[in-house]
C-alpha cells in the first residue's frame, strides 16, 4: 500500500493544479494504473467541474458576497485536497468527494 501511494503521489499532486492538472495527471496514470492517483484525480477533476459550474452560475449575479462565498468554498476543498494528495491520505473531498468517486469511477 505504501508503495502504491508512493508510486502515484506526483500524479496525485499534479492533478490539483487547476484542469491543465488533471488531463496531466490523467495521462501519467495510463500506463500503471495506480488506485491513489486515481482517487486524486477524480476528487480534482470533480472539484474543476464544481468550479467552472458555480462560476458560469454566479457571474451571472453581481455581489461580491456571492462570489467570494464560490472562491472560499472551492479554495477549502482544493486546499484539502492537495494536502492529502500531499500527506498520502485518501480522504474524499468533504460534502462533494463521495459523489466525485461515484459518478467518476470509470476513470481510472
């Protein structure tokens, strides 16, 4: 287990930088499948469809609450998410991560 974690830690990081991450990571993880990496990437990718859904959402609305309401939320998940890809833990995402891992479980 600790290899595995070891082995796709750097996919795992590299998926939470911003979508660009993800189809990196994604494309590092083809060759040896590595079940932490592909935790990672579905929390991340998840989080970057959150992202650009509320921000298409919220533009439309012109309160500055509203918007940093949206930055603060996803800036508390992405944080948490790095720092477990980080620490090597595979916690979802809180209120949002268990759904990520279900409705991305093709990807691997």
């Amino acid at each position: 287990m600790k290899d595995t974690i070891e082995e796709g830690k750097t996919a795992a990081i590299t998926s939470y930088i911003l979508i660009v991450g993800v189809f990196i990571a994604m494309s590092m993880n083809v060759e040896n499948k590595n079940s932490f990496a592909s935790f990672h990437i579905r929390q991340s990718l998840g989080l970057s469809i959150t992202f650009l859904s509320l921000g298409a959402i919220i533009s439309n609305f012109d309160s500055i609450m509203v918007s940093a309401s949206m930055w603060l939320f996803i800036s508390v998940l992405w944080s948490y998410g790095i720092f477990s890809a980080i620490s090597g833990n595979s916690k979802p995402l809180p209120i949002l991560g268990n759904l990520f891992q279900k409705v991305f479980k093709t990807i691997s």
